[in-house]
C-alpha cells in the first residue's frame, strides 16, 4: 500500500479522496491554490503545498508544480480525481516515468479511451453499438459535408471534451459552422484541444452509465447503471441508481457489453462507460468512456454498498478487487442532487460569495459529500458545485421522498444555490414516475419561460 | 483588537508607506504613529482598554512593535514549489546575502523541482534587508524567500 497518497484536485472530492486516505491509513498530500487556502480539504489532509494562484491554469493544471509538491512531499501516488488532469494521459505518463503512482488506468489506456473519437472505434470493434458519426473533421467545411450525410440533427463534440465541454447540438444545416467553431473554441480553452468529430443526435435519449472495474488480477465487473437524464446544458443536475428506466434484460446486455469491452482492452482501475438509451428502452448506444471516477459514484457506492475511492486506491496499488465488491449485491434506491452556487432563477449565474449560513440534512440514509462550511467563502474561480446531497432509501418512492425532505431542510445562506430549482424537480410528476429524457430540462425551463 | 492585529496593520503601514494610522471605535481608540515620539506612545498606552485581562499585557508589548517596525521594504515570493537553496552547488559561495544589492534579471537564488535546478531572478533592483527561506528547505508557491528595500 502506498506511504502518501498527493490528492490533484479540490473540492469535495478533493476531501473524498483525503477520507479514503484516511481510512486506508495512507497519509495525504492537498495540493492548492491561493484562493483555496480556507477549503476544508487543505485543512484536514496530512500536509498542504499551495501551488500557484487562483487561476486553474497556474495552479490544478500546472503538472511541474504538481510533480514538484510530490517531490517535496515523499508522495508515492497521485490521484488525478475528476476534471483537471484526471484524464490527461501526459500527467499519467510522466507519473509513470517518476515512479509516482497515477491511481487510475495506464496513460495508454486514457489516450485510447479517453480521445472521444478512438474510444467510438474502440467499442465498436469490441461488440458495443455505437451511435452513427464520424471521424476527427480537419475543418468545419469537411465537418459540414459530412454532418448532411450524417443527417442532421448532429452533436458536435470535442474530441478532449468531457463533463459537458465543448459540444454543440446542431439542428439547422446554417447554423453548422458557427456551432462547429464554438465547440472547437471552448474545447481549446478548456482542454487545449480543438478538434472535433460529429455524432447523429439520437432526440430525446436516456443517459445511463455503466459503473466499471478493472484490477492486475483478471477481475473485471460492473457494478450497475446510473442514470443521469436530468441534465441542463450537458451538466448534470440529479443523478440515480438504478435506471428506472432499465429491465433487468436491458441491464444485463448493457452490463455484459460494458464487461466485455474493459476485459478486452485490459482496462484497470474505476470507470464509467455512458450509453444513450432510446425512448423505448430497447437500445443503446456507446457514447464515450470516462477514465476516471465520477462526480455522481456516491449512488453507486450506497446501493452496491461498496467505496470506489478505496477500490481505487487499492486497484492501483496492486491489490484485488475487494471480496465484497466482486461479490456486489444492490439494495435500495439512491438519489443525488448537485449543489450548485447558482441562480436558478436568474438564468443560472453564478453565485460566489460567503456563506453565511450551512446547515446540511441528515438523518437516515441522508450523506452530503462537501468542503463547505459555515463562514467559507466560494471562490469564483472555478467549478460552481458546492456539495453533492445523496438520499438512500428501500425503493424509489421513499427515496424521492427522502430526497425531498433533505433539501427541504438544507439551508445554504449568503449565496445562491441550485436547491430551489432540484426541489421543482424532484416534485414533479415526470420525476416522481420516472418518465424523464436528457432534454426534460430545457422542456422544463422552456415552459417555465413562457 | 489584539497584537496579531496591531502588527498587521503595523506591516500593512509599512506596505503601503502610511506613517500614521488613527481608528476610533464605540468603546476605544488605537493611533499608530511611525518614527520615534515618546510622548504619543504614552497617550497611546492610556488609549487602550486596560479591563480584560488578556490585553493588559498588550500595551507593554504594542511600545516596541509601534517604535521598530516590524517588516520592511518588498518580499520576494516563490513563483513554483520545489526545494530551495541559496547556492548554485554546496562548495559554491552563496548567490546573496543580507546587505548585497541585486538588480533586474540577477540570479537570488535556486529552486530545485523534479531534478531540474531553477534558477530564480529578481524582478526588481534593491538591497537584500533579510533571507527568509531556510537553505535547503521545501517551499511552496507564494512562500516568502528574500526581503529587500
């Protein structure tokens, strides 16, 4: 087991890592900026190093200074979390190269899987269908050309892309090269990559994801879908476990598919394949591979009863796949909602500032997973998530109940937050039968407009 | 208000080049002068609150933090985390010392990170007035190395 894991992010996961750590008995190294210096996660990790100021780019994605604090530190481990550097295959080789453990799949595996466009051919040479789309375009008129074959409407995606970033939907053929520059644009910003490859937009699908696991020692398991249809603008806004939309036939051929391909590729450690499921729940399609744990693992981690942190960080120290994860056995039904500073009725800006105020929910199957504090203050710098609130509970019905009664009792004062909005949510009806599709969102905002 | 307080706004006087600071609040007054001037000092000891127990100990102890001040001049901060040193190898005379003058684009110092040795130049001309990292100690972004006026 390693001696000192460094923890490459911020945030909640940041202190989820640091947590797992702790129980592991494995000392933790924070790493942050100037403007985190008061995160929960600085202040309970063994050691901190501030690595630069506010600004992401010279501070979380600043590899040399990373590289540097584990120096200084003794770490023999990084783990990436999410966002960041979690999937830059650079950062995982150059780990390997210092003999620091990236705790996360191969660098060879995360360029293969983690490029949009290889990891499309990937799955499908491996028996996963795979929605109908193209190669990397060289340029928008190329792109153009190929999108009419394709047939609109088309999803212009950044290959680099992830969490949302860097994709366009394009309805209209004379809107396809505006769309197509933006999406390029944003994809150089937030990743430093630009290119782009297009994808048939399959209307009004479900996001299910599949939770994986790979280890050094030939296991390889799912542990079950996610559904993750609630989304506003490709980010996600309430995820839960399981699908209600699956049969436990579809979950089967999309849990088989999902096993088959990280065996084939020999893929080690945690992570997450997305499908879109169509309407009927008849069929699914490949969408991408996320190398990486996701922000939404807690709902997995309450119904299979496991901790992906812990897997991780063990999986990556050579060790099996625990005895009580290979032999998983759901229970219950698991809600999350993430906790924005946000506005939700002013269009969604953004809301930094000082929180004056935080009492978080609990009680029976009620977990908050945050960095936050009374008297913290959220910079406004980076990510806007605050706090993920996870419910647990025996069926559905009671944990859309429980969820209800949980935000209705967060109470978040001094800033904005998201919560009014997911309340309107998980009381509606399409919520409450589990009817809703990846564009329920703007239908909702839409009619809400009006 | 305790000392904690008192010196940082001693330090930020000195910062930003203030000579006097005055605050009145409901129940006391607090007026730091720079320089030498004993009659001030004594009605500034009367000025403080002398009830609670924990700052009778403070006057006595603002006198001398009001008559020296505490920092001076600009500090030089790490632009990376790694390990610092003062010389460019161990036998090798140290690159500066408290008292020297540097100019612009001069080498202070060393940062060593992932087997590399970085050499760090200074951003401005002045004369070294203290070296405040350790020789051979860890730094972190942000970290004080040299202050110079």
């Amino acid at each position: 087991m390693f001696k000192r894991v460094l923890v490459a992010n911020r945030g909640e996961i940041a202190l989820r890592t640091i947590r797992a750590c702790r129980e592991l008995e494995v000392e933790s190294v924070a790493v942050y900026s100037e403007a985190d210096v008061d995160s929960m996660h600085v202040q309970l990790a063994d050691q901190a190093v501030c690595i630069g100021p506010a600004s992401s780019k010279e501070s979380y994605l600043k590899m040399d200074r990373i590289f540097a604090a584990a120096e200084i530190t003794g770490a023999d481990a990084i783990h990436p979390g999410y966002g960041f550097l979690a999937e830059n295959s650079r950062f995982a080789e150059i780990c390997e190269s210092s003999c620091i453990t990236f705790i996360g799949p191969s660098a060879k595996i995360i360029s293969l899987m983690g490029d949009k466009a290889t990891a499309r051919a990937t799955a499908l040479a491996n028996g996963v269908p795979v929605t109908p789309g193209s190669e990397i375009m060289p340029d928008a008129e190329t792109a153009f050309e190929q999108a009419k074959e394709i047939g609109f409407p088309v999803m212009i995606k950044a290959t680099a892309g992830g969490g949302g970033r860097g994709m366009r939907p394009c309805f209209k053929a004379e809107d396809f090269i505006a769309l197509f520059q933006a999406a390029s644009s944003e994809a150089i910003v937030c990743f430093g990559n630009g290119s782009c490859y297009l994808e048939k937009l399959v209307l009004n699908p479900h996001h299910v994801e599949f939770q994986v696991l790979g280890d050094s020692h030939g296991n390889f398991c799912h542990l079950g879908e996610r559904d993750c249809s609630m989304q506003r603008r490709n980010q996600k806004v309430i995820e839960e476990c399981p699908s209600p939309l699956l049969t436990p036939e579809l979950r089967a051929r999309m849990g088989a598919a999902s096993v088959n391909l990280i065996r084939n590729i020999n893929y080690q450690n945690a992570g997450t394949i997305e499908y879109l499921v169509d309407d009927t729940g008849g069929n699914f399609y490949f969408m991408e591979m996320n190398t990486r744990i996701q922000v939404e693992h807690p709902v997995t981690e309450e119904v299979m009863g496991c901790d992906l942190i812990k897997e991780q960080i063990r999986i990556a120290a050579g060790q099996p796949i625990s005895r009580h994860v290979l032999e998983v056995s759901p229970r219950g039904h698991s809600i999350e909602c993430r906790i924005n500073a946000e506005d939700p009725y002013n269009n969604f800006a953004s809301s930094p500032g000082t929180i004056e105020l935080w009492y978080a929910p609990g009680g029976k199957g009620v977990r908050v997973d945050t960095h936050v504090y009374s008297g913290y203050t959220v910079p406004p710098h980076y990510d806007s998530m605050i706090a993920k609130l996870i419910v647990t509970a025996a069926t559905r019905e009671l944990a859309v109940a429980r969820m209800k009664r949980a935000l209705g009792e967060f109470t978040i004062r001094g800033i904005k937050t998201s919560i009014p909005f997911q309340l309107e949510i998980i009381s509606h009806p399409d919520f409450i039968r589990g009817t809703y599709d990846i564009g329920w969102v703007a239908r909702f905002l839409d009619e809400h407009a009006k | 208000m305790d000392l904690q307080e008192i010196r940082r706004i001693v330090e930020l006087m000195n910062e930003h080049g203030l000579t006097l600071f005055d605050l009145t609040k409901k129940d006391f007054h607090l007026k730091l002068k720079k320089g030498p001037d004993v009659d001030e000092l004594r009605s500034l000891l009367a000025s403080l609150p002398s009830a609670p127990a924990a700052t009778t100990t403070a006057p006595a102890a603002v006198a001398p933090a009001v008559a020296t001040p505490a920092v001076e001049g600009s500090e030089i901060t790490s632009p990376m985390v790694g390990t610092f040193y003062l010389k460019i190898a161990p036998d090798a005379p140290p690159l500066v010392e408290v008292g020297a003058t540097v100019s612009i684009g001069q080498t202070i110092c060393i940062i060593e990170a992932m087997k590399v040795m970085n050499e760090i130049k200074a951003e401005q001309a002045g004369t070294i007035t203290s070296i405040v990292a350790e020789d051979g100690s860890p730094v972190q972004y942000g970290d004080v190395l040299f202050r110079l006026k």
